[in-house]
C-alpha cells in the first residue's frame, strides 16, 4: 500500500477525530497543519561542491561562494582544492557577488577543484509591528529600484505593476497586492530546467504566467521595482529540510546538486529588508499533495503563503543578489545570476543545468 501524503493523512485523521503524532506539522485541537519560521538559534552547514572535468583543453570554472552576511546568515570561511593551475576567490567590482575562479591547462589530468563554505543561518521572521528606522546605503537602494537584461520595468511589465497596485497606498499596500496576485495567478512550470531562465518578461507574455523560482520570484521583484519599491533577489541553495514537514521546502538528503533556489526581498519603511517568498507558495500548491491545488487558502498552503510574506525557514545558503554579472576571464557575455556553478573549456561554456555532463556534484553537512 503506498505511504499517505501528508494532505491525505491530515485528512484521514480529521475525519477520524485524531491528531497522528507527527511533531511540528499539526497544531494542537485540529487546527491544520503549522508553517511558522521563527529567528531561532544559528545552524552551521559545510556546503561542498567538487568539479571534475572530462573534456581536455584549457579550462576554466567559476563557483559562487557564499557572499551574503546578516542578521540570518554569516560566513565562517571558505578553502579549495584540486589540480588548478591557479585558483582564488575573487569579487565581482558591480554586484559583490563572491567566486572561486579556476583555471586549468591544457594537459591537465582530470581537472578537479573543490569548495568548502561554511555557513551559519537561522530563521527570519518579520516584526510587523516594528517602528524603527533602519538604515541602508542609498545606492544600493537605488540599485533595488533599476530594471536588469531580464527585469525591464517598462512595457507590459510596468502597466502589470500599476493593475496590480491600483488603489495601494503604500509600499507595504503594494507588496501585499503582488505577492497575493502572484500566488493567485502564476504557476510552477514543472516542465521548466532548473530554476528558470529569470526572464520575466516571458513569463508575463508567453509562458503563461508559470515558471520556476527565478521566474515567479523574478516577476515579484520586477513588479515590485515597477512600482516604486526596492527588491532584490537573492540566489541560493537549499541544505537541510523544513523543520515543518513541507517536503517541496527543503532539501531532503545530503546531495543538493539540484537543490538551488532563489528567494526575494523587499526594503519598506521602518521595516528594512522583508524576506518573500512567493514562489515557494507555489511549489507547494503545485508539487506537496498528490494533485496541484489551485487556491492559496487551501488548509495545506494557507500557513506557508502567509509565513512567506515576511519570513523564512534558515535550511538555506545564500550565494548573492547579483545580476548581469560578468564571469572574469569568461567567454560568452554577462550572466543573468550566480547560483549555479559555471564551467568553460576553450571557449566553449559548459552547460551548468546538466550536472552529470558539466560534471559537479554538491553536497550539504550539518555541523
């Protein structure tokens, strides 16, 4: 008999008037299932990834290396090995965003580099009721407020924006309305490669309104920036698993090679930068039941599309909120984000969604 899905056991067991013993995924007397991230204590990760090239010729790889550091994540440090002829971790001048960047010779046997970054994170939770004033430099405010090569704000993205918030008064009206828009109206597109291209655009004109992290979460920050609100994405990968039982919110065994996700921020008022996350709203509608549910207010969602405005779990390193970035030393223009590892032999760029091929393999250990 196949295991019950988490959606079918909570039903099985409301209609039997028990609660299963299953900690942290039902609240106590019937009260559906629990999404509620919290601060808590920091969690440490060593996050690995080794490479190591079949294809001969000169080479080049470029890892990203986490660059993030918060009040919910910070850098222990970083240490490589391998048979590189040089490696070192350098940082992008434009965006901040840290790399390894190795290079290889042409009779290298077996090109092989690996990272180690350890990290430590811990849940965000959002104090709404918060009146402080925190600061930020306003040029990289001003840097949340511009469109990218894959963010225009003009166009069909800017007229969506003002449909969206037409009647919000403030930024924090705004944000509301196009998180709840987007979990109302986009989709995750299974069918879509890793995380999504990111080009939103496309996912407002001919992708129908569906795609992947860097597609929803991409369109939220685009909306956001079109309506006069700093936002950021923030690229990443998953390391561990929900403390909440949600299976498509987090990383469930030790290998996350395919476990990269994108999340977002917004900068309002007496707040400072607010965690969202709108597209995990939509993996779990898409992907934690057995059959796609389509109304955010479903028991099973509901918890999770409330707590992703403003909060989330701390199973999760951040790499950077870099755009149009260029790799140095790298063929073949900018790249849209860092979040996956990045490989070239000759001039030739290796394809950093087909791991097997590329070849790398990442692993995540608590510590």
């Amino acid at each position: 008999m196949p295991h019950p899905s988490r959606r079918s056991l909570l039903k099985l067991s409301l209609a039997a008037g028990l609660l299963p013993a299953i900690p942290g995924i039902l609240r106590p007397a019937l009260a559906g299932p629990v999404y509620a991230p919290q601060v808590g204590e920091w969690r440490g990760f060593d996050l690995r990834t080794r490479v190591t090239l079949a294809q001969g010729g000169p080479a080049q790889v470029w890892l990203p290396v986490p660059s993030v550091q918060t009040d919910w994540q910070r850098s222990v440090g970083d240490s490589f090995t391998g048979n590189a002829a040089q490696a070192e971790i350098v940082t992008d001048p434009g965006t901040g965003a840290r790399m390894l960047h190795a290079r290889f010779d042409a009779d290298t046997v077996r090109p092989t580099v690996e990272l180690t970054s350890r990290v430590e994170t811990r849940g965000r939770a959002t104090d709404w009721s918060a009146a402080a004033e925190p600061q930020e430099d306003p040029a990289v405010l001003q840097a949340a407020l511009q469109g990218t090569a894959l963010k225009p704000l003009d166009g069909v993205v800017g007229d969506l924006a003002a449909r969206i918030t037409q009647g919000a008064r403030t930024d924090r009206d705004k944000v509301a309305a196009i998180y709840a828009w987007i979990a109302r109206t986009c989709h995750r597109d299974m069918d879509v490669a890793g995380c999504g291209s990111g080009d939103i655009r496309a996912t407002v004109t001919t992708a129908n309104f569906g795609g992947k992290c860097a597609d929803l979460n991409g369109l939220f920050v685009g909306l956001a920036r079109a309506s006069g609100v700093p936002a950021r994405d923030i690229y990443g990968v998953r390391v561990a698993p929900s403390d909440f039982g949600y299976k498509q919110l987090g990383a469930n065994s030790p290998s996350v090679t395919a476990a990269q996700h994108c999340r977002a921020e917004v900068w309002l008022s007496g707040l400072g930068w607010v965690a969202m996350d709108p597209a995990d709203v939509l993996k779990v509608m898409r992907a934690e039941a057995d059959t796609w549910i389509k109304d955010p207010a479903d028991p099973l969602v509901a918890p999770v599309n409330a707590a992703l405005q403003g909060s989330w779990e701390g199973n999760w390193v951040a790499f950077n909120s870099a755009s149009d970035l260029t790799l140095p030393g790298g063929a073949g223009g900018t790249l849209p984000f860092l979040m996956y590892p990045q490989g070239q032999v000759g001039s030739d760029r290796l394809d950093e969604l087909d791991a097997k091929s590329f070849a790398y393999e990442m692993t995540a250990t608590a510590v």
